[in-house]
C-alpha cells in the first residue's frame, strides 16, 4: 500500500516535455521521408503536441527550437498553447545552421561570427520573455575536424565570454541548461564533449546555469546513471534531452533500445530527489519511419514506466542489504523493482486522472490522425527555416 502512495505520487510530479521538431517530417541523410499531416507551421505542431498532453496527462509543455519555429509574435503562440492545454517550454538555441558557423558559433575564430551566435542566444532569451519559457537550451555544434585547426583553449575562452553574456542576460526566473555531445558534427575535438565541461562552465557561471543531460551524446558504455547521481548531488542537473541510441546519437524513442538503462536513470532520479523540481525531463527524437503523435505517446509512456519501476524499488531493503553488504541482495531488491510489470498499475494510475488506461488506443481511436491527414497538405520537415 506504502508503495503505490510512493509511485502515485512520483508519478503526477513526472512531466515530460515533447518536442516541437519530434512532429514534423525527418529522417537520415539519406532521406528524409514525409508523412501525411504533419505540420505546416509551429502553430500546428504545438496542436500535436496538446495530443500527446490530451492522451498522456504528463506532457503539458512543448519546447521550441529557434529559428525552426519561428512566427511573427511569440506571445501570440504561446497564446495559442495555452488555449490547446499546453504551455511553452525549453527554448532550443540553434547557432549550428548558417554557413557561418562552418568553424564554430561562439567559438569561432572570427569575433563577427561570435557576435551574430550571441545575438541569437540573446534573442532566444526575449522569445522565453515573451512566451514565459524558464529554460534556455544551449547545444553547441562547435568543435575542431583536425589537431591544430584552432587553439582549444582559446574555443574555453571564447565559450566562456559568450556563457557569461548570456547567463548576466538570464531573468530571475529563468536559467540556463548547457547539453554536452561527444563528437559529431565535430570528429576531432567538440568543444562541449562531455558533462565535466558543461559541469565546469556551468559551476562557474552560478545557480542560475545547469548541464543537460542527452541520452544520446555519450560514448557506447558509458554509465550515464553515475552522471545523473553526480550531478544531482551538486544541484546541478538542469534536465534530460531522453532518446534511445543504438550507435551515436540515434534520437530513437526513450526506453525502445535500453529500458534497463532507463530504469537506472530513473532510480538515480528518484533517489536525488529528481522528481522535485528544477530538472526538466524532455524528450529529444525524431520519428522517421514510424508516425509522430504516437512515437511520442509511446515514449512518455515508456519514460512513465521506467520511473513507476524506479518508484517501487523497496528503498529501505535495499539500504538494508547495501549497509550488510549483501551484494546479491540488494542486486536482487533493484531487480525486483525492474522486473515488476508496473502496466496495470500506470493504467489504473491514468484512470484515475480521467484518462484512458491505454493512451495509445485512444489516440488511435480519436480519429485526430485521420482529420489532420486530409486537413493538412504539404506537412514541413522538421527543421526548417521559417
Ligand atoms: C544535438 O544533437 C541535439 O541533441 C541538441 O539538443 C539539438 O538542439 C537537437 O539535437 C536538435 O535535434
Ligand atoms: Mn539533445
Ligand atoms: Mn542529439
């Protein structure tokens, strides 16, 4: 009994937050594959993203990625999310597009293009004014193909001066979340690779600034839990971009290649005190041969479930087992945990709330797909210019 009071409650403090650029056309570079009603324009991508809310009950938020979603008045669509039940969420910097940035954004050798990414950051911080966003993403594609292209401490330096302008631009309300990448589109050094660089900047800058952790930007094998439990300790966990990876940075659905790992994400969570606030759980995919809305209908429920397991591990005997060293005992409390089927439970928990035990089927069944297949001609790619 003790324990579904627990997994309630953790569970209607989970809210995962979808993203605008998940509901448009995408693929690989060597295809990117369009489907029948996506959308045409920011507006009726947060409309998709009310779906994922409407049938999940826990993605009430939408980030935005600028300048893919970009309109004439922000306020304005943020109006618009709030009249579809949905508010706006992380703003998404993109300083990795233009020609410009061929040898960097913010790191650039050259001080005019470091002054154009800047102007955008900043820009990016009157979009979060003007739809009430309280989080900034900053990823940087910046990084060196070759030994000796740029200095790369020179790059610290010049990251480092741009950070600071932006975080002394940041309100009181609103805060930064700095996401590392291993490589890629950089082969040679990435100029934020790993968490202990976002870490270092972000430690530095102040309370206002946090590392986002991607699933997806680690090395194969890396134990992305231990990081999660790292940064949490030191209050500095801003948020997850969630995906699943294969091989490099993959954006599959969250928990379709490693449930496991995602479950021991989520126990890390839960025992930092997580679900608490001030860590920001969003997803970062892109659906390219399976339908959006339901792609991201699927990966809440995916994360959901994940957490519900986290939720049930049996803290105290696990403590119990770790003090007595019983290894294979508490191996054992955390499998437990992990091998419990939590779908009832998460059913029940939806009924609860009003909704349809199974968001899925009801989605289907909603017809929504259907209306927005005939109503909508010529659907956008996902990151397009606007
Ligand atoms: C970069 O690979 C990244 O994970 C960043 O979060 C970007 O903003 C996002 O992908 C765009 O797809
Ligand atoms: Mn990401
Ligand atoms: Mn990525």
């Amino acid at each position: 009994m003790r324990w579904s009071t627990v997994v309630t409650a953790g569970l209607r403090a989970l809210r995962i937050e979808t993203p605008s650029w998940a509901y448009g056309n995408s693929g690989t570079r060597f295809k990117v594959f369009t489907r029948k009603g996506v959308p045409r324009d920011p507006y009726e991508k947060i409309a998709d993203a009310a779906q994922v809310h409407r049938f999940t009950g826990a993605a009430p938020t939408v980030a935005l990625h600028i300048p893919w979603d970009r309109v004439e008045s922000y306020s304005d669509l943020a109006g618009h999310a709030r009249a579809n039940g949905v508010a706006i969420g992380a703003i998404n910097s993109n300083v990795f597009q233009d020609d410009d940035y061929m040898l960097g954004s913010v790191t650039n050798p050259d001080p005019a293009v470091r002054r154009k990414a800047l102007r955008h950051l900043l820009d990016c911080v009157d979009v979060m004014d003007a739809t009430g966003s309280e989080v900034l993403k900053l990823w940087f594609s910046d990084g060196t193909n070759y030994p000796g292209q740029d200095d790369i401490r020179a790059r610290q330096d010049r990251l480092a001066e741009a950070l600071d302008a932006v975080y002394a631009r940041l309100g009181d309300h609103q805060r930064l979340v700095l996401e590392y990448k291993l490589f890629e589109p950089a082969f040679y050094a990435t100029d934020v690779p790993d968490w202990g660089t976002a870490y270092a900047h972000c430690l530095r800058l102040g309370p206002k600034a946090r590392v986002v952790v991607d699933t997806g930007h680690h090395a194969p094998g890396t134990n992305i839990e231990f990081i999660v439990a790292f940064l949490l300790r030191e209050g500095k966990l801003g948020g997850f971009d969630l995906n699943s990876r294969f091989y490099a940075d993959d954006d599959l659905m969250a928990g379709a290649a490693d449930p496991f790992q995602l479950f021991r994400i989520m126990y890390e969570v839960v025992r930092g005190g997580g679900l608490d606030g001030g860590v920001a759980f969003m997803l970062d995919q892109c659906h390219n041969i399976e339908p959006k809305i339901p792609g991201q209908i699927r990966s809440v429920m995916n994360v959901q479930e994940a957490a519900a397991k986290a939720l049930l591990v049996d803290r105290d005997a696990l403590a119990r087992a770790q003090r007595e060293g019983d290894v294979l005992g508490a191996h054992g409390v955390f499998m437990d945990a992990y091998g419990t089927d939590v779908r009832p439970l998460l059913a029940g928990f939806r009924e609860e709330a009003g909704l349809a035990p199974d968001p899925m089927a009801a989605y289907a069944a909603s017809g929504y797909a259907e209306r927005i297949a005939a109503d909508r001609i010529g659907g956008r790619q996902a990151g397009w210019e606007a």
